[in-house]
C-alpha cells in the first residue's frame, strides 16, 4: 500500500521523479554502503584494515542484494536504524571482512556522509532545471523588451515600464539564487567521520587522515571537525533553498495575477484535456502556477524545522538527527521539484500585448503622471506640479474626465501659459526609463553564464 504524498496517485506526478529516486529507499541504502566502502578503502589504504577486507566490503556494497522488507522488520524490533543494515552486509561479506566493516565509525557519520552524496545528485538535477527555467526567461526578456506594461505597486497603477524589465528582475533573484546554492553546496554537505563523538578515538590517531581519503573516494570535502551536534552547515542550504522557494512563489503569483481574466496580460501553457473544473467548463486556470505556489510554500513550511533541529543535546542527540533524517529528502526532493515545475511555467508562457496596451489606458493616462510632474517642475516647482496633479486626479478618478482634460482645467494655471508637450508627457510608452537596457543587459548578461 502506498502512503504519502510522494506516493499517492494524486499526487506523485507533482514531484520530479529524477529527486524521488535519489532519495528512495534503496539509493539511500545504496548511498550508505557507498559511504562504507569508502571508509574500507580508506582506511586498508593507511594500513588500518586489511587490503582483501576493504575490497570484499566495497565488492559487497550492492543494496540490490539486500531484503528491504527484512531490514524493515529488523530495524523496528531493534529500534536502531542502522545495525540491521550491518547485519546483513556482515552476512554478505562473510569472515574475515565482516570484521572490519564500519570500523571507528558511528551510524550518523554515515547517514550524513550518504545525505551529503544524495544531495549532490539532487543538486545537480536541479541546477538543470532552473538553468532551463532562467535560459527561457532570458528569451522572454529580449522578446518583450519594449513591451510596454503597467508597473504595479501595493496593487494599483504605478508608472509604465516594459514587461522585459519585469522578467529581469524575476531573472536577477534567480541568478543570486543559483549562486547562493552553488556556493553553499560543497561546505554543506560534507564527509564526515569522527566517530561515537567526533573525535576520531577509535582510529589511534589516523581518524582525520581517514576521513580526507574517504572524501576523496567520495567526491566530498572532508568535515574536518565532524561534531554530531552542529547542523549548522545544512541548515544553511536549507535557508538557500528557502529563498529560491520564496521567489519562486512570488513570480508563480505574479503569473497568477496577469492571468486573471480581467487583466489577461500572460498566460501558461495550455493543451487540449486540460481541465480547470469538474463544473465550469470554461475554467483555464494557472494550475502550474498554483501548484508552484504550493510546492513553495511546502518547503518554506520546512526551513524553521531544519533551523530548530540545529539545537542538539550533548554530542548527539537522536530527536534531533531523526527529524533532520526525515526532514533532507523532503526538502531535497520539494526544491527540485519547484526548479522543474518553475522551467516549465516560464517555458511555456503565453504573453499577450495587446492586454498589457488594454490595461495601461485604463487610467486614462494617470499612470504618468510622474512624468507630467517632472515636465510642470521646470515651470512651478515640484511641489506645485504635485498639488496640480493630485487635484487633477483626483478629477479625473471622480468624474471620469481625461488626465490631461483635468490638468488643463486646473486653477492653478492661471495666466501661465500650458507647455506645448503637455500631450507628450502623457504617453507611456515615453516614459519607461531604462526598461528595455535593464531587460537586454540582465538578459545578456545572464545567457553568458
């Protein structure tokens, strides 16, 4: 019976498959057996074990040869999560090599050691997506660089800008979200060794020698000082992954928004079959955006359990490690997922011009009305030019006359002549800034990476 929202038929397909098998029950045994045969060759390579165990410890380290279901049952009845696991691989190996299997290790060195191997390869499947994910924006940004759009703050009318310049900001957070990972990654999951306590005391004198070789076999950077109760190096990529899962979500909502049916500025990708109700046929919702919207706030949900869990008793502390235990495949497998379910948002993205041009006149040209500020100020005084257009409006939000009819109207002209570009003060796609070059550079600048 499956359970679990990993499993379930309604929901597995929300999750990348790559990630979920990474963390599966039998790549996480396999990890573990890695991490062990790494630590063998290790250590037969500095004369502490025997060169033939070390090879028949690594020869044996194959998780399709062991009895899940068994260990299942074993691991219960002893209530350790680990010693059932050396049970069989001792059976497997046979004698003498069972003797020097998991030799001066603990059983965290290795579940940390193996998360550390899995999460690599969760990384990488991620940084595929969100290269796809940034890659697409990228084309968007240039396309649409001098597509005129209303910018929005605190949900009205702002000023102009272009709709490239609004993927470029989506496209920086993106990248510093990238780097932030890629940094973090190889000081975050380590190898580690160190022991019943971190110590290295059952390896007379050759633990830390021990634990750079085993992360060499393993591609990892040594801990160094492995203590069992400092989190604080995963818990740091957790809160990376944490703000990557917070911009996700905030262009998912922006894609939320434009796709609204009164404003219809973009819309994601849709097919034949796609169904948005079982009873309003009409319905195209935002579902990838939505759905990108819950994976992020699921691992978000995630982040202060893996910061409280760096609280540890003493130099180990099992209500800690079994919540971190459980804790790294969820968040592993929810962040690469959300890179996966945001290429594909982005990727299939729908714009719609001719709406964004709709919309900006909706106003009736009150969104540029800083620009006609900035041309009065010459003339008045900014603080003047404020007083007019705050009165004008108000005029026009009132009584539904045009901006500039407002503008022209106003006492405050007096005998003072109107400029003769009043008119062209009121034409956004004149007033955008440095919109387009934003877009192009950030584009640009991006691509090469």
């Amino acid at each position: 019976m499956r359970t679990g929202m990993f499993d379930s038929f309604v929901t597995r397909h929300w999750f990348n498959a790559e990630a979920k098998a990474i963390w599966s029950d039998q790549a996480t045994l396999q990890a573990w057996l890695t991490v062990e045969a790494a630590l063998a060759r290790a250590q037969a390579e500095l004369g502490i074990i025997p060169q033939a165990a070390a090879q028949t410890i690594a020869a044996q380290a194959d998780a399709s040869a062991f009895d899940l279901e068994r260990l299942s049952r074993d691991i219960a009845f002893a209530q350790h999560p680990f010693v059932p696991v050396l049970r069989q691989y001792e059976a497997l190996c046979g004698e003498p090599a069972a003797g020097f299997i998991h030799w001066g290790a603990t059983t965290q060195n290795i579940f940390d050691t193996a998360a550390s191997l899995q999460m690599f390869q969760s990384h990488q499947v991620l940084s595929r997506h969100l290269d796809a994910a940034i890659e697409a924006l990228c084309t968007l940004a240039q396309q649409h660089r001098d597509t005129v759009q209303a910018g929005r703050t605190h949900g009205q009318h702002a000023l102009p800008m272009t709709f490239g310049f609004k993927l470029a900001g989506w496209l920086d957070e993106l990248d510093r979200d990238r780097s932030r990972l890629s940094q973090r990654l190889a000081g975050s999951f380590v190898a580690s060794l160190g022991g019943a306590i971190g110590s290295f005391a059952a390896m007379a004198g050759q633990g830390r020698a021990v634990e750079v070789r085993m992360a060499a076999h393993l591609g990892l950077a040594p801990a160094g000082l492995p203590m069992r109760s400092s989190y604080d190096r995963v818990s740091d990529f957790v809160a990376a992954l944490g703000l990557l899962a917070g911009t996700a979500q905030k262009i998912a909502q922006d894609v939320v928004f434009m796709q609204r049916t009164e404003i219809g500025e973009v819309e994601e990708a849709f097919h034949l079959g796609k169904v948005g109700s079982s009873t309003m046929a009409q319905k195209r919702n935002p579902s990838s955006a939505l759905m990108l919207t819950s994976l992020a706030r699921m691992l978000r949900a995630r982040v202060p359990l893996a910061m409280e869990a760096m609280v540890r008793m003493d130099e180990g502390d099992s209500s800690a490690t079994n919540v971190t235990d459980a804790l790294l495949p969820e968040i592993a497998i929810l962040a690469t997922s959300i890179a996966e379910t945001l290429a594909q948002l982005v990727g299939g993205l729908v714009v719609h011009p001719e709406a964004m041009r709709r919309n900006l006149e909706l106003s009736q040209g009150l969104i540029v009305s800083e620009a006609v500020m900035m041309r009065l100020t010459a003339l008045m005084g900014r603080h003047e030019a404020h007083h007019l257009l705050y009165d004008a409006a108000q005029r026009t939000v009132a009584e539904g006359i045009p901006f500039l009819e407002a503008i022209c109207t106003h006492a405050m002209w007096g005998t003072r002549a109107l400029p003769d570009d009043l008119a062209q003060s009121l034409q956004a796609s004149a007033y955008v800034g440095d919109s387009a070059a934003i877009a192009m550079e950030t584009a640009a600048r991006l691509a090469r990476r």
